[in-house]
C-alpha cells in the first residue's frame, strides 16, 4: 500500500477533493494547475479515517493545504497503473478495443446470445435498459424489438438515451427507393459493409436503424465487427494494419440536390489511440477520394485497403439477419459496419435512420448506474438504520464492516461487493416488496441476490445467495464454528434448517462459489462489533459502480442469472 | 508530366470517373475495391482529349475496361504528392495546422484586422458569408455583429450554416449567473483560456455565444489559439509535447441534477494526425479526472501539463475583447480556448451559447464556393458563347484558350486563373450590371476584377485587372508588338488609350502585378485560334476552387480588394 509522499505531489494535489478545491455542487476544481506553488511536496502524512475507512492525511509544503486520501484510493492507482488491465475498467477509455468483446458470427448465433429486448421491457425496466445501452457499448449493438412502427419513431428511441445528431440528410433519414437519389442506400442495389458517413468530422458515432416495412425480397441484413477484423488483420498482416493506421485517407461526399452538401473528412481506416488501441474504423469503398501519396505510400495503402476489404467480407466474420417492422438497431457507427442484400423495388422496404452519439449513451447508463447506487445507499441509510436483530450494530453498519473486512483482507472487488450488500434481502420496500425475517420465512439470500442479479454479475449474486447455506455447511463441517455464533444466528441457523447433512456439505463445497461464500461468511459473523471503524457507503460506491451491469452476452431482456 | 503506366495501377483505377464506375448523380463509387482484377495493369495508353484538355486514354488488363485521365488531373498528383505543401490546399485536411494560419494577439489587434462581418451583410452577401466562414476555418472564429439580442437567436446563427449539437446543457445554454450551477460556466467567476466540454467524446468542434446582455462591471472575453500554443510548447519544450500528444487523459462532468449527466472522454492534450501535425485541443483545468498511470508517466505528464497552462496564460496569446449586446461569437472548440474575467451578479451578463459542428461549417462554405463556379459556368455557357468582337473563336472559348495556354507554359495556378477569367467584365447581367464594350465604354478589365475581388485573392484579380494597360504597355516598349494585334485588338487599343507614355511605362513595369499581366497578355493575343483545342470550363473548376475566397486577415465585411 502506497504511502502518500511516494507518489507524484503534482497528481496526487491535483485529486484533493476537499472543498476548497473542488467545488462541492458539481465535483469541478476550483484551481488552476498553475496555481499550486513550486516545490510542492508532503510536509508531513499521518493515518487517518477518511470516509470511515483507513486513509492517509497529507499536510503540503510549502502552502500549508491539507488533503485526505482514502487507503482505498491510493491502492487503487497502484493496481490500475500497473496492471495488465490498465485501462480496461469502466474508469478507463470505453471507446478503444480494450473495453470490447470482441466477436464473430458464431458467436452471436446461439439461442440467447443476441442482445435483443423489448421496446416495453426497455421503457420499463431500468434494468433491461442498462443491460442494453451497456451492450452497444461493448458488443457494438443492441437490438430492441416491438417498438411501434410509427413515422418519426427512431428519434424518440435516440432521445431515450442522447441526442440526436442532425446532418445534410436531415433529422431522420428514409432508407428506401428514391427517385433521384442522392447516395446508393437509397436504392435497392446491395451495399457491402460500410460506415456511415466517413467523409464527417465528427463522424457519427452511433446509427439506429427503425424498420417500418421489409416485405421486399432481397434486403437482409449484415453486422461485421469492425475492431475485430482490424484485430485479425494486425495478427496476420501486420504491415498493412499498420499502414492504415498511418495514412489519412480523403472522404468525400458531394450532393448536388437542393441545398447540398459538400463533406470531406481526412482520416486513417483504422484510427488508434496514442497508445496503438484499435479505437475507430472507417470503411466505405463509395466514398474514398483522391489519395496524393508518394507513389510508395499510395501502393502501400491500395495494398492493405484491398487486404483489409477482402477480410471483411469473409462470411464468418458477418452476422446475417432480417429486420422485422418494429425491429430497431443501434449500432456504434465508429466500429461496426453494415451490410444489406439487393432488395427488388417491388414489395417495399422501408427503414428510418438517424445517428446520435456514444457519448450520450455512455453518460445514460453511467446515470442509471448511479440511480441503482443512490437506491443503495439510501437503503442503507433509512432501512439500514435498524438495529440487527438484537446485535450491538445496525444492519447498515454490519454489512458495511463485512466489506471493509474483505477489503482490509484484499478480497476481489466482486467478493468484497457480495461482503457489502449479502444482507440486502432483509431491506423492505423496493428491493424485495415483502416482508422479510419475521422470524419464519427466511429466504433472505436468495431474495437479496435475486435482486442484485438485475445489476451485478454472478461474483457478486452468488456468495450473497450462498451465505447461509455457508453458515449451515460451516457449522457442519467446521468443529466448534458453531460456538462462534452470536446469540441471534443460532436462533436464525434453527430457523434456517440448522447444520447441513454430509450429502448437503459435499455438494455445497463442490459449488463454484462456495469458497467465496465460507470467506463472506466469516466476515458475516465478525461484522458485529460496536467500536471497529466502518466505513460509510459512500467509501463502496467506486467499487460497485465498476461492477454494475457486468454484462455477458446473455439476452437483455432477462435477468444475467435469473 | 506522368504517363499513367508510371502510377500505382490500383490507386488510377480507384480514380476512375466513368458511368460504370461512378454514379453520375452523386459521384458514389458504384464498385468494390475487391472488385478490381488480379494482376491489374495499364494495357495500352493513348494521348487523348479529355473533356477538351490533354489527357490520355487507358486500356486495363486484364478486364479490358477503359479509363480516361486528364493530364492537368495526373500533373496536380505529382504536385500535391511530393511537394512541401502536402495536404495543405482545400484538398487536404482542413482539421490539422496545415490548413490554419496561427495567431497570436498582436495579429489581431491593428485596424480591420478582427474577422468580423455584419449579420445583415452576412446574410445578404454569399461573399461575406464565405469569407466569414473562412474565418473560422482559417482563425479559428469570426465575430458576428448586430444579431438580434433575441431569445434562441444563437440556434438560428448556427443554421446558418450548420446544425445545432445537443447536449446535456439543451440545444441552448444559458452563460449566466445560476442558482444552483451545474458548471462553474454558470457562475459569475473568472474562468481561465480552456476548451468546452473536453469530457465529451466526439467533443462538440464549434461553439457559438451570442451576447444578449453585457452590462455588469467584468465579464471581457479572451480567445487565445491553441494550436499557436502548442506550436510553442513544441518549439521550446519538445519534451512536453511529445509528453501531451502521447498520454490520453480522463475528463469527466457529472451533473447530479434533474435528469442528470456523467460523461467522460480519453484523450490528451493535443491531438495530433498520422503525421505528427497538431489537430485537436483539448484544455480544461476543472474537468481533468484521476490519472492512473505509472508514476514515470504520471510525473512527466504533470510536469508537461503545468508547462503548456503557464504558456497559455501567456498575455501575448491572449485576445482580448468584450462582447456587446447582438455580437455573436463563432469559433472553433477544438482549437481556441476561450476566457473571460469575473464578473459581477449586478448589472447583468447574460450570453446564449450553443454547440455545432465544423463538418457542416465546412461543407456549407464548399457549396458556397461551388455556387460560384456554378455562376460562373452559366456566365461561360450563357454569355461566354457570344461572338468576339469579330474573331473566329466566342468569348468563352477565347478565355479557355488562354488558360489552356497558361497551363502548356506552367503559369502558377492563380494564373491560370486569371487567364481564364479575365474578360469576365465583357460579360452582361449579374456580372457587371452594365452594357459593356459597345464601343466606348471599356473599363471591362476594372469591372472584371472589382467582381472577381468577392471570391478571388489580388494574384487572381490583378492581372485581369491590368491586362489592358499591358497591351498598351507592350505596344509602348516592345517594337513590333503591335504589328501582332488583331483587327479588333487594334480597334479597342485606340478606344482604350493608345501606348503608354514611357512614364506610364515605367510605372506599369514597377507594378507587382505587371509582370503576371504581361504574360496574360500575351495569352490573350494567341488565344484565337478556331482550331486550337480547347477544354471546357468544369476543366478548370478544380483550379478555381482551390483559389476561391483565399482569406487574408482583412476585415470580412468588405471585399479583399475593393
């Protein structure tokens, strides 16, 4: 664990956040860089709780400031700026390959695996709605079926989490047959996979795609990832991977009609970050201009374009399906690409489209993962407040000593999530609606973890779920565990069908999280004593937050485990 | 000059323009680069005209398809390809610094030196828009003055031209002194030189303010150009810059209010294309986020970071000025940083703000120009198929014969320019306005350049403008020049003045110009040929695009000459 004079001054100054240099209403800081004195240094470090939990109080030379820093923190820096996951995390840059799974057809392919929902479930439920959003961020789309195929309707899915992006084809554009169109998809003619607008700078980092009729034959869609076939051409032809990472390529888009448009964009097919991470395809053989090159560049680049082109129609890499009226993709137009197959003129098709960004969405399902954590620490702070069941603590104060205990153990963040919140099944009101622990139902565990389970992946569900039945496997397999019970737990663990039987214990030790669940279990019965320093709920919350909505490719519109 | 064989056969035949390869309605590419055989070569080239200019013919193995290639087309790639002016015409990226003239204070200060226009001029006057959209390219802002001081004017402003980029602030925001502020935007402190919403990915290229209200005691605005600044820091610390190109930074805003906001964006300090060249800023104190790097990393980024805020405080950067009610400032938010000083909550400061994007702004400033050479071609068309004063050849074909033989002699491209154009004052309707040549009156060569000086730099403007007084000229200094004239020549030199006195003469051969008007001059007399091949005038719209509404940093409200 760091100590804070072993860390840059500059950083570790510029993340005070009392309230004198950040403003308390909106987290800005109110200094400048240039503000701090030169020769910033620690003029002196003491421990000291922050937040209730262990923490370090910093006294600055030569101005006199004085900071606070959770251990926590410090310890988090450590792990994120060595890791081999640097970056990965929701902290980290959600737009490069890094924060993607990546994948081919096959592997969306099975029952389930699509990330689908439906419109009323995604109106209705926060959790069906996360799921989703969370989804076009890491798969690069989601599909939502069922939404009423009205005129307009597309932007009224965009605003459900952003704004819409309004350019030279309007608003909303009309994919379908035109007279006189001012670009190829509004035809019926096939168009291989592509990005949108290339030659935009800002280039539109999401697309929806409404389908209101699609009763011609012909005119099937097609979903290719482009980060994954970037990542395939970097395994096998590295030279051109890095040459169209290297060369700015000229887009163009001329329409001559009406008011007109004249776009042009200079950019390189594959865009990385300056750390070399895979970050933003463009790709649309339409709209290429004039590249003026250096002959030796210019044969380099038509080399590794056609490579690169020929790679992304190989038919694994495609995801082949139909959109039915109602259906509606959202789709990162910065890395997937999109097909679609001839279509006659007879018959009718008829899809609306607008753009939006993945800023906007990002923040949506950022604010809901901050809605599920205020609904948290609100639980903890009213229903929380009551005493636990004859122990010296209250129930929040338990539960909150449970996780500093993990986390004081170095337990994962997952397991320490679990330590936190394994008693959340004993909160009324929203989290279960019933009336839990009057002394005869006693399905806590698995009430509480089911609810965790519209939010959290499985190593956090699971040794919630299990730490009961860790008290009955712990009192039968452990000799003399039985006598560390406080007085409450033996009269729950009688309630709770008392020790397990040798057959119950072996297939509990077999669980996949039943490890976990003796280690949450331990923490559980440590967790009641009235002088150790707790932490608040407040302490959790970047914890938690990194672990909502973990995401799987699991069907949205149900639960990751229920 | 290269023949087509010499160059990469993929990259020509990409730039293909026939029927088949190229929708004639809007210049889509109608094939696949994985279309184009195995083996492509060039199997035959033939000298050929193309579209009345010199070109050639190509025959391709092994598919037999046929392209044609002007050679001005095929000249300009050997130009634009290897010269040091790579990228830097309105063919490359207008988005890196290349493309920008860079500023400092100083430069803006002297009389007519702010890019400023009216807003009734602005909207009446395609030539002023133009050149105020320049502005912003070119400078990074212009200033609109005498905007209604009305409610969502800004939106109306940004229509002009664009469209609107919402955001969590509203399609709108109000820069005024809040209640409970989301941002310290919405305060009345002193906010120092930073880029709007760097949390936000892609980040929003152009704001607009527009001053409704500006009475309180404080509140002046700054404007200081980042790319300058990092220019600088490159110059004096190339350490640091390298160090700020190279480490993506975490921004974030959270707005914990009504619907609520958490966005965050990856991205240094300076960004910067394929090529090393400076292309986005990002600067803002208030928004940086935790930095999770090794401490290597995190003390060079630090130290690289306060360099470049103490060099952007810098006073001689920084424009100062104060916005008046109806003054509507446009600028660039991924180049200028903006500033203000504090100001007081009596007396009142109220701005509109909104956001939009460059790629419009672009690409309505490109249909501008095309609008002109539309013009322009209808004037050739139109006006330009009259007969010419008794010559073999119509005015049209007389002006493209001169820039034809501009171009065999390698005249730089404003000349050419002004071959073509430089009977323009001949020519009836919108041009002049008046009958011209009926024999008595003929300044066409003033009317000619006084029009041409909307859109066209002196370089263009003033050979046509002296091309009269070279023939006059030449008749004075050069024995036997005046045996060459035409029988029409001959007749308007009398209505045109006669030789010049050797006093004349002598001033003429002192102007900058004259030397250019000599050799248009010269042109201009062989350019009657009814033989002579004679391209057509979308031969030279590519020329004359590059050379429209050049800038310069004279105020935008007037011409560049006039």
């Amino acid at each position: 664990m760091p100590n804070p004079a072993s860390l840059p001054p500059l950083w570790l100054r510029d993340n005070c956040g009392c309230a004198d240099c950040r403003d308390p209403r909106n987290g800005q800081k109110l200094f400048q860089i240039t503000d701090l004195p030169e020769g910033l240094a620690v003029a002196a470090e003491n421990p000291a709780a922050v937040d209730g939990a262990p923490g370090w109080e910093v006294r600055w030379t030569p101005d006199g400031h004085v900071s606070r820093y959770a251990e926590s923190w410090l310890a988090a820096d450590v792990q994120q700026s060595t890791g081999t996951g640097q970056g990965t995390g929701r902290g980290g840059d959600q737009r490069t390959e890094d924060a993607k799974t990546l994948w081919r057809a096959a592997d969306l392919t099975a029952p389930g695996s699509l990330p689908t929902a439906a419109w009323a479930d995604y109106r209705a439920d926060p959790a069906v709605r996360l799921r989703t959003l969370d989804a076009v961020g890491r798969l690069g789309f989601a599909l939502l079926t069922g939404v009423p195929a009205d005129d307009g309707q597309v932007t009224r899915v965009a605003e459900t989490f952003g704004y819409v992006r309004e350019t030279n084809y309007g608003r909303i554009f009309e994919v379908r047959i035109e007279e006189n169109p001012s670009n190829l998809a509004f035809t019926g003619e096939r168009i291989t996979p592509h990005t949108d607008n290339p030659y935009r700078d800002p280039v539109p980092t999401l697309q929806l795609l409404h389908c209101l009729v699609n009763s011609a034959e012909g005119g099937d869609s097609g979903l290719v990832d482009g980060f994954a076939a970037a990542a395939l051409l970097r395994e096998e032809d590295p030279a051109a991977f890095e040459t169209l990472t290297r060369i700015p390529v000229p887009f163009r888009f001329a329409d001559t009609s009406g008011g007109g448009a004249e776009v042009t964009a200079h950019r390189p097919l594959i865009g990385t970050d300056p750390r070399g991470r895979i970050r933003e395809i463009r790709f649309n053989n339409r709209s290429i201009g004039t590249l003026r090159l250096p002959a030796d560049d210019t044969r380099a680049f038509y080399t590794a374009y056609r490579a690169f082109a020929r790679l992304l129609l190989r038919p694994e890499l495609q995801l082949d399906f139909r959109l039915a009226p109602g259906d509606c993709l959202i789709f990162d137009n910065t890395r997937l690409l999109h097909a679609r197959t001839a279509f006659a003129s007879s018959g009718g098709r008829h899809l609306q489209g607008c753009y939006a960004d993945l800023d906007g969405l990002f923040s949506t399902a950022a604010v809901l993962r901050r809605g599920v954590l205020d609904q948290l620490a609100d639980l903890f702070a009213e229903q929380g407040s009551a005493e636990y069941f004859g122990e010296d603590v209250t129930q929040a104060q338990h539960m909150l000593q449970a996780g500093a205990l993990a986390q004081a153990e170095g337990a994962p963040p997952a397991l320490v999530a679990a330590a936190v919140l394994h008693d959340l099944g004993h909160f009324h009101g929203e989290v279960t609606g019933h009336d839990l622990m009057e002394g005869t139902d006693n399905r806590h565990s698995h009430t509480g973890a089911d609810w965790l389970a519209q939010w959290f992946g499985p190593a956090v569900t699971e040794p919630v779920r299990l730490h009961v039945a860790a008290k009955r496997y712990l009192c039968a397999v452990e000799p003399g565990y039985f006598a560390l019970l406080s007085p409450a737990s033996v009269h729950t663990l009688a309630v709770q069908g008392g020790p397990m039987t040798p057959a119950e214990a072996e297939q509990f030790a077999a669980h996949p999280y039943g490890a976990d669940a003796v280690r949450l279990r331990r923490w559980d019965e440590a967790a009641k004593d009235p002088q150790a320093l707790t932490p608040g709920f407040a302490h959790f919350r970047p914890l938690l937050a990194e672990l909502l909505a973990p995401g799987g490719t699991a069907s949205l519109g149900v639960g990751a485990v229920a």
